[in-house]
C-alpha cells in the first residue's frame, strides 16, 4: 500500500521525500504545462536525484513508433527505477507488451473501468492508475470500481499493481486505502490536510500549556 507524490515541484518533492513517506513521484503532462518541452527531461532527471524511490514519466507521442522511441528514452532518466505511463489503448497494449522485452515496467493510466484494468494486467502492466475522483465526478463509484478492478486481478492471479489517481479530498484518500493492497497517488496540496486534524493541533496546544515553564 504504497503512498505516491503526483507533482514536478522541485520544492514540494523535496519536502515530501524529507517526510519519509513516499515511494516515488509519479508525474503526468498536465503537470508539466508550463514547463517548455525542451526542458521537461532535465526536469525529470532533477526530480530523479532528488526522489530515490520509483518515478512514474507519461509518454505523450501517439504514433506506435514514436511512442516506443520515447518510452526507451524516458526509462532512461533513470534506470531500474522508472515506470513509463501509457493512456489507455490498444496502441498502449501493443507497446506495453513488447516493452517486456526490454525489461522495462508501464503503467497503464486513465483508466476507468475494472475492465481495462484486466487488460492492462493481462498485456503484463506493472501497474494500473486508475482515476478515482474522475470515474466518481463522471456519475460512477470510483471507489466500488477500484475495489472490483483489484477484486479481478488478485483472483486471476496477476500481480500488478493499482494505483489510485485523480484523489481530490483527505476523505477519498481514506476510503481508498480501505481496499486491500492498493496504492495511492496524491497531489501535493493534499499532503498537509493528509497530515493535520484541528484536534491534533488542539492536543499539541493542551500539551503545550501543560508543559509551560517545566
Ligand atoms: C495522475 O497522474 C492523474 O493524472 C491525476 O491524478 C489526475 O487527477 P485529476 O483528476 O485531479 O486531474
């Protein structure tokens, strides 16, 4: 049940690694928005020194080929620990498949049903992320279908992983965790009200006033 940071913020990654609660950064092109594309694989490797865990890089090409072509050189940033993200088709199927040739882990992203995330599995996906918050705003139980999703793999005996995205509340996050085995990824803006509670600020202040002086 591994805890993610969503973000490219030098700052935020630095702070978040400092607390000792994260496997890894995971990132994804809207994030990158502002950042000249030029620039985005020296981000990528200023976030590899500064997070030694698993760093999650999205292609973003299209055409098969292409595709490949940079899934190689983003595994690159840095080796052993990248996991490449592919959006969900069967173009990201096909190329995840073949990437197991080079030893390289994909995670299979936007994905919104435990239908896809079968898929994925079965096309040897080292993880699935599933959009929680966005299945749940499109009318659905983004919580049910991360439940069923890890219901299907675990009974088909397929180990990837699934990783909950697209988690926009501390209340959501709870209810995430509650399913078995699952991972999680959270944008930086929910760290701190993942880490605070007014009652523990009350507690610290109780405490405070007991120990004045002494
Ligand atoms: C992860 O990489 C996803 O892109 C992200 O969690 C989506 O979150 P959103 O639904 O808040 O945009």
């Amino acid at each position: 049940m591994a805890l993610f940071l969503d973000s490219v913020d030098l700052d935020a990654i630095r702070d978040g690694m400092e607390l000792g609660i994260y496997s890894g950064v995971t990132t994804n092109p809207g994030l990158l928005e502002g950042i000249p594309p030029a620039d985005r694989l020296e981000r990528y490797g200023e976030i590899a020194r500064i997070c030694p865990g698993s760093i999650y890089l999205q292609v973003t090409r299209q055409v098969p080929r292409e595709m490949e072509h940079q899934a190689l050189v983003l595994a690159e940033v840095a080796s052993g620990r990248t996991v490449i993200k592919l959006p969900m088709s069967p173009d990201a199927l096909r190329l995840c498949h073949s990437l197991q040739n080079h030893r390289v882990p994909v995670c299979i992203t936007a994905v919104f049903t435990p239908a896809q995330a079968y898929a994925a599995a079965l096309a040897g996906a080292h993880t699935v992320a599933m959009f929680v918050g966005r299945i749940t705003r499109a009318g659905g139980d983004g919580i049910e279908s991360l439940r069923q999703a890890m219901q299907i793999l675990r009974a088909a005996s397929l180990d990837t992983r699934i990783v909950a995205a697209s988690i926009p509340d501390v209340d959501t996050l709870s209810r995430v965790l509650t399913v078995p085995g699952v991972d999680a990824t959270i944008p930086a803006r929910l760290q701190e009200p993942m880490l605070s509670h007014p009652g523990t600020e009350e507690a610290i202040a109780g405490f405070a006033k007991a120990s004045a002086g002494r």
